[in-house]
C-alpha cells in the first residue's frame, strides 16, 4: 500500500516564475532560499525572492531554509514570496489583486469541509479574499494592498540605480526615505501592518491610491498554513494532505500579481509537485550560475508634470 508519506517522498516540489501565463514565455527557475530573480517585460520590473522551511526540492543546490526564519516576525511561518515590483504603467490600487488561480477545473478535487475552511480564512486571516473555485478556470483574489503581509513604498528609480536583492533581507511595513514616507501620509496609510489592511479593506481607499510608474515598492507575503515539506494544508481544525488530490492535471498552485481590470499579468509564482525520476532526468535539475548583480533598471519612468518645476 502506497501512503501519503511514501507518495511525498517520491515526488518533490519546483518553483518557477514568469511576468505572464502564456505558455510560450519559458519560466524561471527560481533559486528557492538563494538568490533573488530578475523578472521584466514590458509591463514591470519584479525582484523576486522565494523562501520555503525545510525544503527539499528543486534546483538541487537550493539551502533547506533561510535565516529569514529565524526573525521573531517569520518564527511560525513557512514559506514566503517576497518581491519588489517597479511599474512601467500607471496602476490603481483598487484594480491590482493578488491571489491563487487555476487554467483547469478543480472542483471535482475539493475535499470535504473546503467551504468551511475557506470561511474561516475570510474570518480569521483575509476577510477580503474572494473568487470562483468552482468555475472553469477558478481563483482566489485579495485586493493586494489589503492582502500583503507587509508593504513597503521605495523611492522613484533611475536608470543607473541597480535592481534591488532581497534574499538577505526581510521586509518590514513602511518606506525608505522621508519622500517615500510622506506618500504613505498622503494616503493616510497606517504605520502598523494592521492597520494598513483595514485602510485598505475599503473600496474608497483602494481607489485614491495608485502605484506610480518608476517607483518601487516591496512585498511579503507567507504564512504558517501551507506546509510544503509534506505537502499539506494545515488551519485550526482542519489539515489537509494535498497528495492524494495530486495527478497529471493538478500538480501546481500558482500565485498571481494582476490588473484584474485589464486581465494584466504582472508576476505568476508557480509551485509545482513533480516525479523524482521525471524531473532528475530534465536538464534544469541544479541551478543555473547567476550573477550575483541583478545589473540596473535600463529604464526610467517619463517625467510627470508633479517633477517638473
């Protein structure tokens, strides 16, 4: 008989990454508690920065964890997408969500006690979080602003200045610079993480606020819930192995940065479950050699009539 941890041990996980779905743009492997990614198109730049505790997946040379853990903030939590994103567009922040969705039906694999799961995260964690799991191509979306766990606004970017590493840094809730912190003034955004999740549960404040093409800006996002060192789900009450719903068609969770008002992908993570003997034999098994430096921006928001005396 095939057990739950037997089937675990012989599948293992990836993380891969990429600024759209479109099946013909290659993802990136993502260096798992290594390194940060470089992500660019037309549409933003993204660092991206993945930690997962007690990983064992691939590329081979990934650390098993990362000392992010070790920070009073990220003791309990298991896994994190940390990102920072600079847009080449103009983008309101009622209109950018952030949240799971799928290309394929899942509802015939729901468990039993789904429904009742997902109230108490709406409850307890998330009160913003909605969508569709029973529809063809189902999602889960937050408002982002209302969703992360922590955000942080940067500066306005040149083209000289160099793409931002996250690994070795963890994010905490504010800005960088007194010019960065006065917009969160302006938009009467609280201080504390709390806070800044209520401001933003409101419709009215999501619509005054709007990400400004060339600026930076950081998120973290992680929790204790979602366990990847033995593939399971686990809420107060209720823990779920994922394994047995897993198959050639449901294998990957995928996390989404989008416009929902204009279908506009901006970052798709994608974990993804995978044979052993079927992923050994790919040549993307051990990391690629990266430079260290992500090199500059190469590109500068146009001057709005708010710099220009």
């Amino acid at each position: 008989m095939v057990t739950q941890d037997t089937n675990a041990r012989q599948r293992r996980l990836k993380v891969t990454a990429s600024a759209d779905y479109d099946p013909k743009t290659p993802r990136q492997m993502v260096p798992v508690n290594g390194e940060t990614l470089r992500i660019e198109n037309e549409h933003a730049i993204v660092s991206l920065c993945v930690r997962i505790k007690d990983y064992s997946g691939y590329p081979e040379s990934s650390p098993s964890t990362s000392p992010y853990f070790d920070h009073p903030m990220h003791a309990k939590d298991l896994y994190s997408i940390c990102f920072s994103i600079i847009f080449k567009e103009p983008v309101n922040g009622n209109n950018l969500f952030f949240g799971n969705d799928f290309d394929h039906p899942i509802r015939d694999m729901l468990p039993p006690g789904f429904n009742a799961a997902l109230r108490m995260v709406r409850w307890t964690l998330d009160p913003g979080l909605d969508g569709d799991v029973y529809a063809d191509e189902p999602y889960l979306y937050s408002p982002a602003l209302a969703s992360w766990d922590q955000f942080r606004i940067g500066d306005k970017m040149r083209k000289t200045d160099d793409v931002p590493k996250l690994h070795d840094e963890v994010i905490e809730e504010g800005s960088y610079s007194e010019e960065s912190a006065s917009l969160r003034q302006k938009f009467n955004i609280p201080d504390t993480i709390e806070g800044r999740r209520k401001h933003f549960q409101d419709e009215t404040n999501r619509k005054e606020f709007n990400f400004e093409p060339g600026r930076m800006y950081v998120a973290d996002f992680g929790n204790p819930y979602l366990a990847f060192d033995d593939f399971s789900v686990r809420l107060p009450g209720f823990n779920l192995p994922i394994m047995k719903y897993v198959d050639e068609k449901n294998h990957e969770l995928r996390y989404t940065l989008k416009d929902v008002s204009t279908g506009r992908v901006y970052l798709a993570v994608v974990f993804s479950v995978v044979l052993c003997e079927t992923e050994d034999k790919e040549d993307h098994g051990k990391s690629e050699q990266r430079d260290e430096n992500l090199g500059k921006f190469d590109w500068e928001a146009e001057p709005s009539s708010g710099d220009v005396e």
